[in-house]
C-alpha cells in the first residue's frame, strides 16, 4: 500500500509538470494550481531556515528570499508541489528520499 500512494504522487506530480511544460494534452486534464501561496508560512511549518527550505526541497535560496518578500509569485509548478509539500510533507519526504537512492 505503501508503495502504492507514493506511486500514485509521483504520477500525479509527473503529470502537472507535463501540463505545466505544455507537453500534456489539455483535453486529458483538469487541474488547478493554487493562485497563491504563503512561502513562509509554508516554510515556518516545517521548522526551517530560508537556507534549508531551499536546500531540502531543490529551490534556489534568492528565489525562496524573492516570494517570500512578493517581488516574486511561484510559476504554477511550485506553487502546486508547495502546496502538496504544505498538505502532505511526509509524501514529499519520501518521495525526495526514494529518488536519492
């Protein structure tokens, strides 16, 4: 079962890149990308410095710097793995973790 959910994320974050990246057929899909999302707030939750957000999760550390201060929004992408990141971070984890081996 456990191999089961985490295949099923991948998947789905598989499928918003290629959406994302124009490669999906936009008959196939329906997907909504949060318009916004708290960077910070998202960051403070899991306890971490801006240097290790960035860090963990493959972000540049100007880029977290930049949305967290609004000179900068997330492209739809981000915004959707920060919002699973938000709602499911051991999904993530795992995800991250299974990808290094």
């Amino acid at each position: 079962m456990k191999n089961a959910n985490f295949d099923r994320i991948m998947a789905g974050l598989n499928e918003a890149v290629e959406i994302v990246e124009g490669r999906a057929d936009p008959s196939t899909y329906r997907i909504h990308a949060p318009p916004t999302v708290d960077v910070r707030a998202i960051r403070r939750r899991r306890g971490l410095t801006q240097a290790a957000f960035a860090g963990r999760y493959g972000f540049a550390l100007g880029r977290v710097r930049d949305w967290e201060q609004g000179r900068t929004t997330p492209e739809p992408a981000i915004r959707i793995l920060l919002t699973v990141l938000d709602r499911e971070p051991e999904a993530v984890s795992r995800a991250l973790a299974a990808a290094s081996d």
